[in-house]
C-alpha cells in the first residue's frame, strides 16, 4: 500500500476514533442525566477504550510510514 493511502487510512482512524469517544461522552451524560450512573460510566469507558484504540492505532500507522 502507497504512503498516501497509509495516510489517509491513518487520518480515517483518528477521526472515527474521535468520534466514538464523543459519543460514547454523550451517550453516559444522558444516561448520567436519567439517574443511571453505573450504567453511564459504562458508556464512557466502552467510548474511551474503542475510540482510544483507533486513534492510538491511527497515530501508530502514521508512525510506521514515518508521517509523524
């Protein structure tokens, strides 16, 4: 696979990343919000650790190609 699309593919994996950890955010503050704490916190962490473990992987292709 090129550099370019390695890139690309990194970038892809940061965003989607982001992304899951905002709304796993999102998803515990409603839940927080309806008196669910222990079930919110579990939103929270599933976010951080899904999301956490694109963007890390994201950030570790860019690493690999020499990008960062």
């Amino acid at each position: 696979m090129s550099k370019d699309k390695l890139w690309w593919l990194a970038k892809v994996l940061e965003g989607v990343g982001m992304v899951v950890v905002l709304v796993g955010v999102f998803v515990s503050m409603s839940a927080g919000f309806e008196g669910r704490g222990l079930e919110s916190m579990a939103y929270e962490f599933q976010g951080l650790f899904v999301g956490g473990g694109l963007f890390l992987l994201g950030v570790l292709i860019e690493r690999s190609i020499g990008a960062r």
